[in-house]
C-alpha cells in the first residue's frame, strides 16, 4: 500500500476527514500541522501533559537507579485491569469499561508489584535487579492468564482491555485528558514541594537516613508518583512502552546538565516534546500506533542529546579529549625542549642564564627523549609551529621562539614542583617520581602551583626553577 493509500485509509483513526485527491492529502498535512481539528488537539494536550510528568518523575527514578521500577509497575498493573474487568462484569454486566474502575485496579496492583520487589529485596538475598526481573514476569503472566479469561467472557471481545497493553492514544476524549491534567498538575506539585527531599534521596540515601529524614516514607511518596504516571500512561502508550516516557527523557537530559534543578526540566520539556512529536507524526501517518510514535520520537530527542549535548554529549567529549590531548602534548614537547637546551648549555646557575631561544634541538634528540614515533613528533612540531611556540625546521634543528621558552619555563617548573612535593613529603623514590608527575603536571592549576610553593618555601629555596631530581641523582652517582 503506498504512502497517500495510508494515510486515505487511517485518517478517521483520528476523526479527520478523509482527503479525495494529492491536493486533499496536503491540506490533511496542514490540519494537523495547525491544529485544527478537535480530536487532534485533545490527544496532543493529554500526551504532552503525560509526557512532562514522566519526564519530571522519571529524573529522580533514573538517578536513584531504579529504571526499571516503572517497567514492573506496568507490567503489574495488567492483572489489576483483568480483575477489576471480571469483578464488576459479575457485579453488573457492562460495568467492566468504566476507565475509572479499571485504573484504581491498575494502581492496587502496581503498588502490590511495588510491595513484592520491595519484601524480596529486603527480606531474601536476592539482588534488586533479580527482584525485578521476577515481580515484572509473574504478574505479567498472571496479566495474560486473566485477559484470556476476559476473552471468554460475553462482553469481553468488547471490552477493548488490549488497548491497556498496546495504547492508543487515538481514543482520548476530553474527560480523559481532565483526568491527566489533574493527575499531572498532581504530580508536578508533589515534586515541587519535595524536591530538597528527593534530591537527597537521590543522592545518597544513607546520609538522608543519618540525618533523620523519613526515608522511607519519602521512597514511598515517589513510588506512588511513579505508579499515578504509569497507570495514566497506560491508555496513550500501553504498559510495554510506558517506561520508556519515564526513562528516555531523563536520560537524554543528562547530557545537557549537572545541576538537578535544569536536569528536572530539560526531562520534563523533552518527555512533553517527545509525546507531542509522536503524536502529531501518527496523525500525519495514521497507520502508525500513537505509542510506538511517541517512544521512537523521544529516542529521537535522546540520541540528538547523545551526540551533541553540551555536558556529556559524544561530540562535546571528543572534542574535549582532543584539547586535552593537544594541551598534553604541547606540555611534553616543551619540556623535553627545555631538558634537552638545558643539558646541552653551560649557565651560570641561574635559570635566567639559561637563554632557551638560541639553542637549536635536532629531531632525532627529541625523538630520543620520549618513546615517541617520528610521526607523532612531527605532528607536536607542526602544532607547535602553527601555534607560534617552536621555529626552524628538520635540517637546521628547532628553536623555542620567546613565547614558546615562556610557556616551557612555567611547565617545567610547575613538573619539578610536583617532584620536589612528592620526594619531600610523599617518600617517593627518585627513579619513580617522573612517572607520577606525569599523571598531575597537565592539570596544576595557579592555585594549586601557589599552594606547592607554600609547602616547599620552608624546606627548599630553589623555587624559581627547581633542579632536575634526575639530574641531581646522576651527578651524585657520578661523584660517589
């Protein structure tokens, strides 16, 4: 079936008038781009409104590692919609539909898979996740086992409980988004007034229950928001697919922030984006199940945060360990500059004597000085070059340019400050102490620089320019 047969054939999903011609088809597109049609604007403002909360809920669940916990409760909430079906059809036949009853059902039962992973995990030496994977499948299974039994009923074929596993979105009225108002507006509310509280428990619950906080009841409270925002989502994306409205949004902001504060909305407006975005593209293509839209669109926004978030995004990393990399190496190159002009010229002693500028180095002496390959060494020169810190050429040898030896000075010196630290306070062996340098020396700091200072000023008076250890070391094999 082509693309415009489609969308001819699922426009009434939606209540759209059906389009006769390629002219209709687009006039549908703008319908929908627009907003124009009653039944579209409903299903938009009830699954955006769900996607915010969950993104909202979601944040805490994700930093609390308990990403799966909004799985298990919709999974466990499928026997609680059976049930309440089976008592109230007993009760009265036609009874079973009503939304309400089937969704206090769906709650009751969610919070008894919350209870059963809960006991198990307290009470057995079963790991959380063990736990999980146990309440999620039993109730599941008991779900299945009570929906067959539905089927068999006289007015079970109509009741329409699938929808619970699969969603549809499409089928929202307006009372239904009430209800998701409230329901949100709820939700929003309570993590409002207990965000300080959350945030804690977050973080680490056992300082939260040292301080006397009421851990307990505070994990309670946020699984109950998990269980309303789960047992809401089940009509718009079905109990297979809910988790993913309260995970992908919180994770993908995490790549743009690492304050709680921002986190929390940048999760909430990517979960109300992500449901807007799948909604409107399943009313464009109405073919497409509402649910499985929305889910596709929000891995969307997450794979977009993924790769170009400003915090931990994939590109932003790269680029950062590139910088860092280019800073490591520029580091090594000068230093080994230094130690090659200043084992190569007599000086007075001073390290103002030591004029850095005028000795050439030959490429195979800084080729020696490291366990370099030629190719990585002509990169750091070539960078060097372009940078302005390194003169001259292969033939003639390199020369510091006077940038370049004021850059190599502070290096080295902040490298033999490290050293002369770790020999005189840490015990660190001479023949060791290079190696340990190396791991601190890209990231000293003018503060801590000034702090090394302090700490050496009442021992050593060679600050300005410290002396090799290395080079002391030899001298002294060498006179013994």
């Amino acid at each position: 079936m082509t693309l415009a047969a489609q969308w001819l054939c699922g426009s009434a999903l939606l209540g759209l008038p059906v389009p006769s011609d390629a002219a209709g088809i687009v006039d549908q597109f703008l319908r929908v781009a627009s907003l124009r049609d009653y039944n579209t604007r409903v299903v938009l403002l009830g699954t955006t409104l769900l996607g915010v909360s969950a993104g909202v809920v979601g944040t805490f669940m994700l930093l609390r590692r308990r990403s799966l916990m909004g799985d298990v409760v919709a999974h466990a909430s499928l026997p609680g919609v059976a049930l309440a079906f089976i008592v109230l059809e007993a009760v009265s036949p036609g009874m079973g539909r009503s939304l309400t009853a089937l969704l206090a059902g769906a709650v009751l039962a969610g919070f008894l898979g919350i209870l059963a992973t809960v006991a198990i995990r307290r009470y057995t030496r079963i790991k959380e996740d063990a736990a999980l994977a146990i309440v999620l499948s039993v109730f599941f299974g008991l779900g299945i086992a009570l929906f067959t039994v539905v089927q068999n009923l006289p007015t079970g074929n109509a009741a329409g409980l699938h929808h619970f596993i699969y969603g549809k979105a499409a089928s929202m009225v307006a009372d239904h988004v009430r209800f998701i108002a409230a329901a949100s507006a709820l939700v929003l509310t309570l993590c409002l007034l207990f965000f300080k509280e959350f945030t804690v428990l977050a973080f680490d619950e056992q300082y939260a229950a040292a301080q006397g906080w009421p851990v307990l009841r505070l994990d309670v409270l946020l699984l109950a928001l998990v269980v309303g925002v789960t047992v809401i989502g089940l009509q718009s994306v079905g109990l297979l697919l809910v988790v993913a409205m309260l995970i992908i949004p919180a994770a993908a902001a995490r790549f743009w922030t690492d304050r709680l504060g921002w986190m929390t909305m940048v999760s909430g407006l990517l979960g109300g984006l992500g449901a807007a975005a799948g909604v409107a593209a399943s009313a464009i293509f109405p073919r497409l199940a509402a649910g499985a839209v929305i889910v596709l669109a929000s891995s969307f926004f997450f794979l977009v945060s993924m790769l170009f978030g400003i915090r931990r995004g994939v590109l932003v990393q790269a680029f950062a360990l590139r910088r860092s990399r280019r800073r490591v190496g520029r580091h090594d190159l000068l230093r080994a500059m230094y130690e090659n002009v200043e084992s190569s010229v007599e000086t007075d002693g001073s390290p103002e004597g030591l004029d850095l500028t005028a000795q050439p180095v030959a490429f195979d002496r800084l080729l020696a000085t490291r366990s370099w390959s030629a190719a990585r060494v002509r990169r750091l020169l070539a960078a060097a070059q372009r940078e302005g810190l390194v003169t001259g050429n292969a033939s003639s040898g390199y020369r510091l340019t006077a940038r370049g030896a004021a850059d190599a000075r502070r290096v080295v010196r902040n490298h033999r400050l490290w050293e002369m630290y770790l020999i005189t306070y840490a015990d660190v062996a001479t023949s060791h102490i290079d190696r340990d340098a190396d791991e601190i020396e890209y990231v000293l700091d003018p503060d801590l620089v000034a702090e090394l200072e302090t700490a050496l000023s009442r021992r050593r008076a060679d600050l300005a320019m410290p002396a090799s250890p290395h080079a002391i070391q030899e001298d002294s094999a060498c006179h013994g």
